[in-house]
C-alpha cells in the first residue's frame, strides 16, 4: 500500500479530487460540509485495476489548520501537489511544498485541476510556470498532470501515474521497532476505542505489547484493519487502524503514539541538522516561540543554534531542540519547526541525537554511531539500539561500545594488570569485568586475575619440576625458597607442610572432586579423598588444604565443600 498525502492552498480542489478518484468523501465533518472547507485530516482510498491500493491523506489548505495538514502529510510516502489552474502558485502551495520538503517526502505529482475553467493558453502558462517553481524542489515531481475533478478530465491518468510512482519509485527505508503517532481516535459502540495512523516503522502485529509513550500505560490490540479490513498485520507504509483495549478514547489524543515498550528512548531533547524554507520572515535565532512537528504530534520548543548566531533563509544548520512532553524518538526520524509568533514554518530535517550530552557549544552531531557515542564509553547494547536506531550487537557481555573506546579500555586494563601484577574482580568496573575476557593470556583464578606474560616463572624449572611430582611429591623444604615464594605469590604452585602441588596438578583433579560429590553430596573427609586418590594422608592432608587456597573446594568442619572457583 502507498500512502498519498493532497498539499495545496485553500479551495484549491483538494478535497474535489481525492473524492472523484475514490469514490470516498473525504470531508466527513458536517461543519466541513456546511463550509464547503476540510478542517481535519481526511481519509479515502482505491484499489486500481491491477490491485495496487492508493491510500489518501486529504489535507485542509487553510493556514488556520496547518498544524493539522503538517500532522498529516507525515510519514507518508508520496505527496500530491494540488494547484487550481485558475488561481496558480499561491502562498500556501508554497508553503506546503516546503513542509514536504523538510519532511522527508521524496516523490510526487503535480496536478493543476479546475483545467474545464480555464484556457489552454493559461493552461499551458501554469504548466511552464509551476514546472520552473519545481524544478529546484528536492522532491522528485514526476510531472503536472492536467485534471478536472468536475469533469473527470486526466483523472485516469493521474491515477495511472501514482500507481506507477507507488510501484517503482518509491524505495521505502523503514526503522526500528514498532511506533505509530495516533492521527485520529474514536470510540466505536460496542467495540471500543479505536486509533488510526500512518505506520512508519516495523509491522505492527496483533499479538504485539505496545504501551502509550506518554502515559506508558499497557494497551492491547483486539483487531486491525486496514482500510475496513480485518488483517492479522499491519505492514510499514500503511494506514493502520487498531481496535485497544487499556485505555479510554478521551484518554489518548492526536499525536500520542503507541510504541514498544522499552525498544524507544524517551527524550525531551534532540539535535539536528534544519534547512530552512526560502523566505523566512526573520532569520532563525534562539530568540521567539517555536513548535516543533514530529509525526503527527507537535508542542511548543525552545531552539539554540549550533556553531553559530542565526540561521538564514534557505540554508542550512544544525540546532538543539529542547520541549516540555518527551516522546519516543530515534535518529533519522524527520521534525519541523515552526515560528510560533509569526505563524510561519522555519524549516526541519532530521533528528541526528536524542540524548545529546555535550553542551551546544561543543557539539557536533553528525548521526553516526561514533558521534552518538562519543564520550560515553560502555553502555548497554540495548540503550545503545535506542540512542542510535541501529541494530547494534554486544562488543563484549552485553555492552556496546565503539571500537576506539574497546581498545583504550582494553590496554588500560591489560596496564593494570602489569602494574599490579594481579587484579581482584571486585575492583573492576562492570564492563571491565566482561572485557577481561577479551585480553589474551589473562589467567582468572576465583575473584583474581593475572597476565600469564606476567609470570615468565610459570616456565621456570623448578615450577616443571614440580608438575611432574604430581601430588605425591617429595619435601619440597630443600628447593629454592625464593623462586618457591615467587611461585606460590603467582597462584603457579601451592605448598602445605612442605609438600608442593602444580596448579595443573589440582585442576586435573577435577573429575575425581565431582565423583567425591556426586557421592557426598554434603562434602568430602580427607580420608574419602585419599581413598578416591589412592594417596597417603601425608599427601592427603596438604592436598585438601592446598585445594583450598586455589578455592576449588573449602572447608566445612571436617568436610569439603565445592570452593569458589569450582
Ligand atoms: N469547476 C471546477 N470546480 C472545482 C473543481 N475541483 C474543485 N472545484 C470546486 O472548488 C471548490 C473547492 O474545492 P475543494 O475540493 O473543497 O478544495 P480544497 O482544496 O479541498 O479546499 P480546502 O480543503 O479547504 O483547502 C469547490 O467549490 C469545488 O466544487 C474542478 O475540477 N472544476
Ligand atoms: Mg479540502
């Protein structure tokens, strides 16, 4: 499905338009009727011959209602430009067509209507004059489609062309977990509450657990439909209507949204890159009212202008946008922003950060995840999805940083372990304590860690020597007591009464010490462990408490239980 937003100034034949493509009247309101004008947002839609559906989103020209028109012309996919061939270019088309712009719409047609008014010598002038105002447009308007709602004149066609645009060249990029700014809700008797919007980012499906962004109550969904149709899925891209339950009608407004829990950061507060319109009726600086858009919520905003005083027209910045109620953002999601005092729109772009942590005066959003990053070390991965929208993995344990961030962390530690010769666990930081992993030759022993570079004594000779005594050796009371001191300081070898054991030589004995508790549940006497070794009690004895000091077993009255480092 393709969503298809009208734009254009007052009485152009919007409204005429969507209703004799479709079938559909657009201005349900009786108020709209009695005025002959859209207040709200319309909805009509059609399913053309080859079975593509166009959705449409009919929008008022009324500057009174542009907060309206601005909610609607929000995520969709194509926008239809509606000129009255009589009047032409007027300030509000223009307006609008900058509002497309800075939304993010990338397609579009152009359709002078009214064409049974006029001549086709002012026809063909309002054809060259409205294909030079486009030409410098960033949409992409694939042509001016003469039409007349009245007589039904290019209204073939200019389906036709929408269709086609629907099917080629619109390339949608949809992201991140589920959220829809609610654009309409209603109480239907019998059935409850239900909201409609423009789904922007993953599919929405029944058994999805979605709460209010703003109030973060539960809501489930009972039923969607999409155009009257009773579907398992709502996909990206579509107008969505869900029957909830959870919450009241009179509880939830235009421009709340419904979102995954905990998949979005909450912020009252981004950065972003803004261009602004062509003609702006003072420069932009932090000075005056502002509200910003997003979706098809809007609030009143305070801006302040990164890197420099004011923003001119027709240019572009980046800028600090800071409000009241916090929403469900993501970079990449596109704002407006508009003059309050003037009743003007400024312009918009795209979300770059929503939890900015320098001072405006320092920073420098760019959007990548290095940037959002930047200066805040190891994280979450999950919070680390929500900052930056992308579907990040774990560097290590479940945190995420930046390879830059990995490597200085990774050469302080393996410096502290140098240093310090051992390490306890207790003292890292949490993500420390999953980055040691990551070092090579760093040998944890329980609550202590080592470099194994660390202890060139691991190969010295008497340390061989005594690995192949086993755990029958002899007294090792005659070896050097010096290297020997240095061996038992660096975990290699323990030593109890003059007997000494290879910390190989405990760890092999790990199969015999689960057969022992598998047999004694409640622990181990040095006799059963003689008898399970086939040793002396002159050897017996050091070994339990040597199995000690290594923490593989620990001692309970006069049984062994498993140790710490079992
Ligand atoms: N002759 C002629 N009149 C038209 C045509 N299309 C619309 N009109 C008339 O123009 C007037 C405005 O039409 P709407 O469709 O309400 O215009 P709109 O752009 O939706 O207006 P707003 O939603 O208020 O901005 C109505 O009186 C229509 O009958 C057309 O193709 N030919
Ligand atoms: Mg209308």
């Amino acid at each position: 499905m393709t969503v298809i937003a009208t734009a254009g100034h007052v009485d152009h034949g919007k409204s005429s338009l969507v209703r004799a493509i479709t079938g559909i009247e657009p201005d349900r309101l009786t108020e709209e009727q009695r005025k002959g004008m859209t207040i709200d947002l319309g909805f009509a839609h059609i399913t053309t011959q080859s079975g593509t559906t166009l959705s449409f989103i009919d929008v008022p020209g009324h500057t009174d209602f542009i907060r309206t028109m601005i909610s609607g012309v929000s995520g969709v996919d194509i926008a239809l430009l509606v000129i009255d061939a009589g009047e032409g270019w007027k300030p509000q088309t223009e307006e609008h067509l900058g509002i497309l712009e800075v939304l993010g719409v990338t397609t579009g047609v152009v359709t002078l209507t009214k064409c049974d008014r006029v001549s086709s010598e002012l026809l063909a002038q309002r054809t060259a004059d409205v294909n030079a105002r486009v030409k410098e447009s960033s949409i992409h308007w694939k042509e001016v489609v003469h039409t007349s709602a009245h007589t039904g004149e290019g209204l073939e066609h200019l389906v036709s062309v929408l269709e086609t645009l629907s099917q080629h060249e619109y390339r949608p990029v949809r992201r991140g977990a589920q959220r829809l700014f609610v654009d309409r809700v209603f109480t239907i008797k019998g059935s409850g509450t239900v909201v409609t919007g423009t789904l922007d980012t993953a599919p929405l499906h029944l058994s999805d657990s979605l709460v209010v962004a703003r109030t973060s109550e539960p809501i489930r969904l009972r039923t969607l439909q999409v155009h009257g149709e009773t579907v398992e899925h709502c996909d990206p891209g579509s107008r969505c209507a869900a029957n909830i339950s959870g919450v009241d009608a009179h509880q939830l407004v235009r421009g709340d949204a419904l979102i995954a829990p905990t998949s979005w950061k909450m912020t009252d507060v981004f950065d972003a890159n803004i261009t602004t319109l062509t003609e702006l009726p003072r420069p932009l600086t932090h000075r005056g009212s502002f509200t910003i858009h997003v979706g098809s919520h809007f609030q009143s905003a305070s801006v302040r202008i990164i890197g420099a005083e004011l923003i001119a027209a027709a240019s572009s910045g980046l800028v600090r946008v800071r409000f009241a109620q916090p929403l469900p953002l993501v970079p990449g999601d596109r704002y407006l922003l508009r003059d309050t005092s003037t009743n003007s729109t400024i312009g918009g772009g795209t979300i770059l950060d929503v939890d900015p942590i320098v001072r405006v005066s320092r920073a420098q959003p760019t959007g990548s995840v290095e940037s959002i990053m930047s200066g805040r070390g190891f994280i979450p991965v999950e919070e680390a999805r929500r900052l930056t929208g992308q579907p990040l993995e774990p560097v290590v344990g479940r945190w995420f940083a930046t390879p830059n961030v990995v490597e200085t962390a990774l050469t302080h530690l393996t410096q502290q372990l140098e240093v310090h010769s051992e390490l306890s666990m207790s003292q890292l930081l949490p993500y420390e304590r999953d980055l040691v992993a990551l070092i090579p030759d760093v040998v944890r022993q329980g609550d202590v860690l080592r470099l194994r570079t660390a202890t060139p004594l691991a190969s010295h000779p008497l340390a061989s020597e005594i690995r192949s005594w086993g755990i029958t050796g002899p007294s090792s009371s005659t070896v050097d007591r010096n290297i020997m001191r240095q061996l038992i300081q660096d975990g290699i070898v323990f030593e109890h009464d003059a007997i000494a054991f290879h910390s190989d030589s405990l760890h092999a004995l790990r199969p015999h010490l689960e057969s022992l508790w598998a047999l004694s549940p409640q622990g181990f006497t040095v006799s059963q462990l003689r008898e399970q070794l086939g040793i002396t009690r002159k050897h017996a004895i050091p070994l339990s408490e040597c199995l000690d000091k290594m923490g593989l077993t620990r001692r309970m009255g006069d049984c062994r239980l498993p140790g710490r480092t079992w």
